[in-house]
C-alpha cells in the first residue's frame, strides 16, 4: 500500500521532528561589514540602470 502511496504522489509522512538551525550571532563590526558590502554592490547596480536608462533615453530619442 505504501508503494501505491509513494506512486501516486502521496509523500510519506516522517516521524522525526526537524532540528532548528543553530543562530551563531556575529560580532558587530562583522555584520557592518556585511551591510557595507552589501551596499557597495546595490550603489555599483544602481549606478549601471541610472547610465543604461540615460543612454537608452539618448539613443531613443533622437
């Protein structure tokens, strides 16, 4: 019965209980570090659309 189950697309239940992950706090100016790169890339792809849309609307309306 269980392979008719499994067959028809009916995923067994489990037993176990999952474990939570493991929460590591990070020390303050690692984190920063974190944000700081994180906003370097989101200014360095904001600055490419602004360039991309300016020579789009250049380009388009001549």
């Amino acid at each position: 019965m269980a392979e008719e189950a499994h067959a028809a697309g009916v995923l067994p239940r489990r037993t176990r209980s999952r474990t939570a992950p493991r929460v590591v706090p990070l020390p303050r100016n690692v984190e920063f570090a974190f944000i700081r790169s994180d906003l370097h890339r989101l200014l360095a792809i904001a600055g490419a659309l602004v360039v991309l849309m300016l020579t789009l609307l250049i380009v388009v309306g001549r």
